[in-house]
C-alpha cells in the first residue's frame, strides 16, 4: 500500500478533508484515470517501427507459404504430365522407381534419427554439459520469449548434429517460458534435461562445478572441463539488462567467465553474443579445440571487425561461414525431425 502524504496509514488525512476537496479536482482526477498514458516520440517511433516489423514479417510469411503452395502445385502437374505422355508399361516403371526412390529416403532419415538419438544417448552420461538458464522470462516481452525460444530450438538442432554432441540443460523451466516451449512439435521426446527448478537447486551437489559463462567476467575461459556445468543466461535483453548475468552468478557464490574472444578479434560492438551462437562456438571448440576457428565460424561477419592481416584467413573461414548460414536456415527443420521417433 503506498504512503499517504501524512507518511503511512496513521497519517491519513480525515475524512471531512476529504469532503471539502473542490469538485474541479474530483473531474480532473476521473478524465486523467481514463485517459490513457501518452507515449513519448522516442516510444511511439519504437512501437511504430515494431508494428512495420511485424507486419513486413507476416509478409513475408504469407510469401513464403504462397509459394510452396506453388511449387507443389507445379511438381504435381510436372509428374501427372510426365506419366501422361508415356506408354502403360513406362508408367509402371517410374511409379515403381518413385515408390524405391521414397523408400530409400526415409529408411535413410530413419536411420540419421537413431544415429542421432545414440549420440545425444551417450552424451548425456559422457558430454560436455552445458546449461541455458530460463529464470528471465519475467524481463521479457512476449516477442523476445518467442525469440529465445527459437534460439533454444536452434541449440537441439545444432547438437544433435554433432559427432560428439554436447548435454543440453533447461533449468528454471517455468511460467510463459515453460509454455513456450511446450507449444514446440516433440518437445516432450527431445533428450535433453528438462528442470523447472533453477540450476542451483538442481545441481545443489555439483555447486563447486558452475561455471557461469557472461561477457562481463574477468576471468578468461581457456578451455572446457567435462567436469563442469558451463550456463548460458537465457535473455533477450536488448541491452536493458547489462551486467544481471554477472551479478546472479556473484550473489550465488558460483564461478563466472567469458570466452577468450577478444584473444582473437575485435567485435563491432559488445561481445555479448545469442545463446545459439555461444552452444555453437562450444559445440565447434569441442570439435577443433581452437577457439580461433571456433568464433570465426560461428560469430556473424557483421559483428566482427577484422584486421587486413588477416585477410587471408578470412576468405578461409567466411566460406566455412557461409556453410554455416546454410545450415542455420534448416535448423528449424531438423528440430523438428529429430523427436518425431526419439
């Protein structure tokens, strides 16, 4: 309850006070409850240019659905025009060789998913583990929910591709965020560790084990330790939060660092990075044990600046980095496929 003007309930005003209040102010203080809040220019420009994102979004997505609507409706026609144009016994033929061709198809995605779920069995009981922690739904709206939820998605998808895949943890798994991620195709077969609880209470006997991984630590990471449990802040923060990551870590006794990237290159602006593009720089030093490929294959060219010393490395690593933009533009794809028979 906030304080009265006397400084608490004792203090309050008497009623016949009250009384005599003039009834120019009763009408002002009615119309300014009705009326809603005025947006100031730099808040209405936001909202503005949001509402132009979400619209050239749904564009987009419309576009999108219209032309695979196309595309499937023109292979129809390619293949019924195919089969019309040929004699009974030659349509037999490509029926029979569309139906071997099928075949063939999902016994070998059949056999990619159980390949699949045999690594992620594995690194469950000998994997890197590696924790992204979802107690900051309350800080964000429900765009940036929606967001970190894709980034998650993206993270299962990538570490599931993996020779040697990493442990993926959710911890703090609750609210919103729990919903969110309930709403994915699968999600309740993904093989992952799934917690409501938060890390800490989770892991309360592997306390000396944390390893809080946020840019504004000084302590450096040089290498990972299958021993330990690296956390990721799972925070869409738009640079409202700096620092939260770093403090929680501090207020809870547990152990903090950053990756060695400015050992390496020189960002554009901050080094805070998405929580996708920091399980791939892990997942990729697993597999090299060099940070240097690891962050110039993940960390998108337009957050880093490069010297003209490193030119030629770079032509090396951007065509690596294409790859990569291949592979992000599926991820959703395979997220999708990978539960579908775990």
């Amino acid at each position: 309850m906030p304080e009265s003007p006397g400084g608490g309930d004792a203090g309050a005003p008497p009623q016949t006070t009250e009384l005599k209040r003039p009834h120019t102010d009763q009408n002002a203080d009615e119309k300014t409850d009705a009326d809603p809040p005025v947006l100031s220019k730099n808040a209405q420009k936001k909202l503005a240019k949001q509402q132009r994102f979400e619209a050239k979004k749904a564009e987009k997505k419309a576009a999108a659905k219209e032309q695979k609507r196309r595309d499937v409706e023109r292979k129809r026609k390619e293949w019924e025009d195919s089969l019309a144009g040929v004699s009974q016994e030659e349509r037999a033929k490509l029926l029979e060789s569309r139906r071997t061709l099928r075949k063939e198809r999902m016994e070998k995605r059949s056999l990619e998913k159980e390949n699949k779920r045999e690594r992620l069995t594995v690194a469950r009981e000998q994997g890197q583990n590696v924790v992204v922690d979802l107690q900051f739904s309350h800080l964000m709206n429900p765009n940036e929910i929606h967001s970190l939820v894709q980034q998650v998605m993206y993270c299962y998808a990538v570490n599931g591709r993996c020779a040697s895949p990493a442990h993926l943890w959710l911890t703090g798994c609750d609210g919103e965020m729990d919903s969110a991620l309930k709403r994915i195709p699968g999600f309740d077969k993904w093989i992952i560790e799934k917690e409501n609880r938060s890390y800490i209470e989770a892991l309360c006997d592997r306390k000396e084990d944390l390893v809080y991984l946020t840019a504004d630590s000084e302590i450096v990471l040089e290498e990972l330790d299958l021993k330990k449990f690296y956390i990721i802040g799972g925070l869409v923060d738009r640079n409202r939060w700096k620092g939260i990551t770093l403090k929680k870590a501090q207020e809870q006794g547990i152990q903090t660092a950053k990756l060695p990237i400015g050992n390496f290159m020189k960002m554009s602006s901050s080094q805070v990075l998405t929580v996708n593009q920091v399980v791939e720089i892990l997942l990729k030093f697993l597999e090299t044990k060099d940070w240097k490929t690891s962050f110039f294959a993940v960390i998108p060219q337009r957050k880093r600046c490069q010297s003209d010393s490193e030119g030629n490395a770079e032509n090396t690593v951007e065509e690596e980095h294409e790859q990569n933009d291949g592979v992000t533009a599926s991820k959703k794809k395979c997220v999708e496929e990978i539960p579908s028979n775990s």
